[in-house]
C-alpha cells in the first residue's frame, strides 16, 4: 500500500502545530528509528514536518536498517552517545531502562498544559512504566487479531466470524468448526488449504490469555498451570489430532501462508494491514480472537524514549509529544492503518472506524481487541526465559515430543532454570 502512496504533500494536509515557545532557538536534536524503506521515508516526514511548525527546533533523523538498528542502539546508549530521541521495542525496554539509560518523563508531563496520560489507551500508557515512573510513550501499538480469508468462507458455506462475534457466537469452539471446514484435500489426502495458523510465541501466548490463563505467576514461568494448559492443549490439537494446520516445515516454504490465499484464517499483529492491502489477492478481514470466560488478549507496542544524556530534554519531548499527537496518529494510524492508535480519540473517531474500500472492513473488531487487552509480563529477562521455552516446546510442535504434557513441563523447566539464574550470570 505505501508504494501507492504519493508521499509529497502528504503531511503538508496535516493541521499545523502550535510554534515552538520563545526558548527554542537554533537547538537541534537527533531521533533514531528503524523499518522498511517507506515507514523510513514517512519517519523522515514527520522529523522535516516537525521543523517546520517548530521553527527553533531542527530534528535530525538518524536512518537505520532494522537488521542493525539493536547493535547500534546498544553501543550509543553504552557509550551515553545515544540520540536525543529513539524507539525502542518493548521487548528490548526492560532491560535497557534498568540501566538507567533513558530521562524520567513525568516532570515534563506535570509542567505540561496539553499532554494528559489520560488520553491513551491504559496498556499503551502501562507498558513505558518502570518502578512507577513513566520512561516510553507508545507507538506502534496493538492488539492481535484473527485475519480470515473472505474466499474461502464462501466456498465453504460459512458465515463471517465477524458477523458471530457481533452476536456474541464466535468462541473457540466455533474457531474449531470452521478451521475444519476451511481445511481441504485432494483425493489423495494432500492438503490443499489449511484452517488455521497459530504459529509464534506471542500469539500462542495471547490464546493463552483468551483461554484465562496467565504466562508468570510470583516471578515464575506457569504455563502448565490448568487453563494455560488447556490452551497449549488446544494448540497442539490443532496441528496433530485435527490437522488443521499446517505443519512448521509446510508453513516454512511459503506453501501455506495467509497472503497465499490457501490459509482460512491466522493470528497476526494489526500493523500487516499494509502489507496485505499489497500482497492478498483475494478479499479478507478482520475480527477478535475469540474468548473463554475471563479471558483477555494482549497489547504491545514500541517506546519512544529519551536518552539520559539529552542536553535538550524539553525540546526531545516536544518532538516526543508531536509523535504521539493526533495529527501524525491520524495520518500513520487511519489513512495508513500501520497499526493502531494509541490515542482514544483517533480510535474512536468515525474517521478511523470508517472502513472504505479496502480491507479491514470491521475497524471496530480492533479497538474491542486493544480495550480488552492486557500487556506481557516482558522484563529484562524476557528474551532469556523464552528462547529457552521455545527451545524446549519446539520438539512439541514439530511432533517428535508426543507427549504434550511432559514437552510443556520440560519447556517451563528449562525457562525457570534460566530465571533461577542471577541476570548476567
């Protein structure tokens, strides 16, 4: 979608923003972000915008590949050469704010007029916290949500899991029904499309909250706990006992794949919106996952943060404020629907329910998803306890550990050793 875009002149249809105050004067401060050549192009915009609605303040953006972005952030933060302004994934924030790295923002928020944390989505506001201090404002936010293909529902006889929901029919049950109809083979049993796909550790973990289940409970990895169980249970029966999902190899050389048209429906963050728009050649929408009683899904997004070493903390933080503005939240989140608003008021607005021409058609399915969200017990130690969890449920899901229970036992094991371990040990 963004290929089709004609970028020029696009933010000039942004409202202008109020001038900088009369103590800005020739300051210039550096953003650093990373993406894909058009999200880069679009950031790009914004920091030009910016410069020019505030004539005191010049934003140098520092453009960065993805595949380097980690690694650089890292030595600038160690070495306090960090950039005035940067995003950060919520994945890596735990462990980089601990550090001490990034400038507390709530004595800017206190001396500001017009920011009010009240004006975004509680998760959003939650997950840039740290010891009860406000370190990130989000961006890039979201909740997953199940894609389904249009096409296939049709040849199958079956309603939109959207229209099931609106009538409070659509649970896991239900998701289990059509996955069986949407999964189809030739007469000599090979797979032609599969029902579903529930394939990476988030999405796994957000049917986990679905069911009522919880990931940690006192500092411990507790997923073999009943209902986190039962949902992992669910899971595997999807791929082995009712074969509705293709396996990890099938899925692994694009055989199967929601953009292939051969998938029915996938969990999948809200921000592949543009990419689909580019890639699905057949008509798809959107609706939220299903739930168990006392069930939830989960949140998560990116931070913009501060570095501790900005010599221009007020000025970083008007640029920070006119990132997560209505203007640019308009133009990133309903014209190009990168992901979701982290504002109330953009996401409820009827600009941004209002679904046009092209898919999704249900925005609405996306903001009942973020409202009923609850964000990932991420901390320093996520991405040590998970790499060993995924290690161990991998034989799992690729069926050469049969026995469900004692591959999660296994796994939970493995990722609590790792917990029981001091950090940097």
């Amino acid at each position: 979608m963004f290929a089709r875009l004609r970028w020029v002149g696009l933010l000039g249809m942004l409202p202008l923003a109020a001038c900088a105050p009369d103590e800005f004067r020739g300051i210039e401060i550096r953003y650093m972000a990373w993406g894909n050549p058009q999200q880069l192009k679009l950031e790009k915009q914004f920091c030009e915008e910016f410069s020019k609605t505030h004539p005191g303040i010049r934003v140098k953006f520092i453009q960065t590949p993805s595949s380097a972005y980690g690694n650089k952030m890292i030595l600038m933060l160690a070495s306090r050469t960090a950039p005035d302004v940067m995003r950060v994934d919520h994945y890596n924030f735990p462990a980089l704010v601990a550090k001490d790295y990034f400038h507390p923002l709530d004595d800017l928020i206190a001396k500001d007029s017009v920011y009010k944390t009240s004006d975004y989505f509680p998760g959003a506001v939650e997950e840039g916290r740290y010891k009860e201090k406000l370190f990130g404002v989000n961006v890039l936010f979201g909740a997953p949500s199940i894609y389904y293909n249009k096409e296939l529902l049709k040849k199958a006889g079956l309603e939109e899991p959207y229209a099931l929901w609106k009538r409070g029919e659509w649970n896991w049950d239900t998701f289990l029904r059509y996955a069986k109809a949407l999964t189809t083979r030739d007469a000599k049993g090979k797979p032609l499309t599969y029902g579903c796909f529930i394939n990476d550790l988030p999405f796994r973990m957000a049917v986990v909250y679905s069911f009522g289940g919880n990931i940690m409970r006192d500092g411990k990895v507790a997923l073999t706990d009943g209902k986190a169980k039962e949902a992992f249970r669910f899971l595997h029966e999807l791929r082995f006992k009712h074969r509705v999902e293709p396996t990890v190899a099938q899925a692994a050389n694009s055989a199967f794949t929601f953009d292939s048209g051969k998938l029915g429906m996938q969990i999948d963050w809200m921000g592949i919106t543009p990419r689909l728009r580019d890639a699905a050649k057949f008509d798809w929408d959107v609706c939220p996952m299903p739930m168990k009683p006392g069930g939830t899904t989960l949140v998560k997004g990116n931070q913009l943060v501060m570095s501790a070493e900005s010599k221009h903390p007020e000025a970083a933080w008007e640029f920070m404020k006119y990132m997560t503005g209505p203007e640019v939240e308009r133009k990133l989140y309903v014209e190009l629907r990168r992901c979701f608003p982290t504002r109330k008021d953009v996401a409820l607005s009827p600009e941004y329910l209002r679904s046009g021409d092209q898919p999704p058609h249900h925005l609405d399915a996306f903001v009942d998803s973020v409202q009923r969200g609850r964000i990932l017990p991420i901390t320093s130690r996520w991405s040590e306890w998970t790499t060993e969890f995924n290690s161990g449920m991998e034989p799992v899901f690729n069926g050469t550990q049969k026995n469900l229970d004692a591959g999660l036992a296994e796994a939970q094991r493995r990722a609590n050793a790792t917990l029981a371990v001091r950090e940097g040990l």
